[in-house]
C-alpha cells in the first residue's frame, strides 16, 4: 500500500493508504461478496445502506443532556487478530481467515508486536515471513465495514450500558454520541463518561478525551453536524450560510464563478458545481423547503462567468 498524509491543519493529520490495484481488486470482492452480507450491530449507522447522518441525529433529537466522545485513531486500533475473528465467525476455516485478514490489514512500519501475540489456535505456527500484526488501512475499500463488524462487541456493550442508564447510543465510525431525555446533574454525567472510557479500553479502543464533551440542558446540541435541539435533525446556520455565501458570490456580477472560485481555492469550476452539488444533496433530506429555495437560486449560475 502507498501513505499518503492528509491534513486537517496545524498538528492534525490522518494517513490514508492506497492499495495497489490488484490488491484493491481483491479487497473490493471482499466488500461486495462478503461483508456486503453480514450486518452490524444496530447503534452503528456509518457505512451501511439506507442510513445516513439524519438517522443517528434523530436518535438523539430534543434530548435534555449529550455526552459526545471520539476514538482515537479508529481504524488503526483495529488488529489483524480482530479482523481475523470476524471472518472466522463468519464460518471460514482458519487458514482462509488468516489470507482474508492478511489482505485486509497493512503492517505499521515499526513498533508492531511478534507473531507470538497474533492468534491463539495455532495459526502462528504457520511459516509466513512477515510476523508484524497488522492493522486495518485508511483507505482499504475493506476496512469500513470491518471496522463495524469488528466493533459489535463495542457496540454490545456500549448500548447494555446505554440502556441501564436509560440513555439513547448512537456510533457513526468514530464518533460516540449518548444523549438522555431525562434529569441528571454534572457529576453523573462525568461518571458516566469514566464508565464510557473503561469500556472503551476494554474493546481495544483510547478516547480522545481532548473530544469529549458533555453538552446540558439549554446548550446548543449537534449531532455529525445536524441540530438537534428540536424534535427533528435540522440543518446547522454554519452549513447554511456556506452554501448561501457561495451562491450568493457567484451570482454576484462583480464576482462571478471564476473570482469566486480563486478565492475559495478551487482548481476549477467543475470541482466547486460539484462541492455545491453535494451540499445540496446532503441537505435535501434534512430540509428540503430551504434546499429547494437554494437549488432554484443554484439553477442560475452561470459557471461560463
């Protein structure tokens, strides 16, 4: 697999891996033919068909208190030996889960642990070379939905403790977001979130608590982005007044789309019709009154000026 760093600015960066083409040609069956088919567990809305953001932010709409939390390095935390069970679970035979595991994690390049810690039924007997355990790639066309299935457990366990504390859990990859429609002070908000990072830990995961936020009654709430203050996901005044200030530019006859576009770093004009596109897209099952009202507007670009 080729690194790539992407960054999200100062201090903050993510390692993407691209796999060779033949190697994503395998991984992509391996998605289509196989983890296609075997559900994850219903908390987890990310990467699944016929769910969305809207979907995990309803579940938490007009609820009094959030607590919202953050796994650090997500998919990075996720082992080969983790990937390895999943496909044993699913009822391939050792030798065929230790390939499929194989080629659906990357080896770190330096301070990985020794074959001797990779599985327990054997399989480290058998004569490979490489005797660094792996871990799931950015990247991979396989590794979101590993990464669900992989998290199950979590997500098991996550949710029993939701429901013994009549709180409402939610995971969209690695963001963890429980909210409570009842009363509660502080304090049992910060047990809670210490009860939250042991389970965390115990599934393989750290918390980013820098990320942790516990949100009261009163203050504003957002979930993956969408209000939920109210009984139903809106959209944020942010997410509207970005896609409101590019149109409101590229209409403008002393701006136009190629100022506007130079402005906002754009290579072309293509790239920013299809960034307003997607927006819009997004916003359609949100709010589509207020999408609709933008669309018209959008329909008048002249993306030649």
């Amino acid at each position: 697999m080729k690194k790539n760093v992407v960054s999200f600015g100062a201090n903050r960066f993510r390692y993407i891996c691209a796999p060779h083409p033949s190697l994503l040609k395998m991984q992509r069956w391996i998605h289509k033919n196989i983890l296609m088919h075997v559900h994850s567990h219903p908390a987890s809305y990310a990467y699944k068909e016929k769910t969305s953001p809207r979907d995990a932010a309803a579940m938490h709409a007009g609820c009094k208190w959030m607590i919202k939390l953050d796994a650090t390095n997500f998919f990075e935390s996720i082992l080969e030996p983790d990937v390895y069970r999943v496909f044993r679970e699913m009822g391939y035979q050792a030798l065929v889960a230790f390939e499929l595991a194989r080629i659906c994690t990357r080896v770190r390049p330096s301070g990985n642990p020794v074959k001797t810690d990779r599985f327990k039924d054997g399989m480290g007997n058998l004569p490979y070379k490489n005797v660094a355990i792996g871990h799931l790639p950015q990247g991979a066309a396989t590794s979101p939905l590993l990464s669900n299935l992989v998290a199950r457990t979590l997500d098991h366990s996550l949710a029993e403790f939701a429901n013994s504390k009549d709180l409402a859990y939610t995971r969209y990859a690695d963001d963890l977001t429980f909210s409570s429609f009842g009363t509660f002070n502080r304090d049992g908000a910060e047990n809670i979130v210490r009860e939250i990072y042991e389970i965390m830990r115990a599934h393989g995961l750290w918390p980013n608590k820098s990320k942790t936020k516990i949100i009261p009654p009163g203050a504003r709430k957002v979930v993956l982005g969408l209000l939920v203050d109210g009984h139903v996901p809106k959209l944020s005044k942010e997410f509207k007044a970005e896609v409101r200030t590019h149109i409101h530019f590229m209409l403008r006859p002393d701006v136009g789309v190629s100022n506007h576009r130079k402005a906002r770093k754009f290579d072309n004009s293509w790239g920013l019709k299809n960034f307003i596109f997607g927006k819009l897209a997004y916003a359609q099952a949100i709010e589509p009154i207020w999408t609709s009202r933008m669309r018209d507007l959008f329909m008048k670009i002249d993306w030649d000026s």
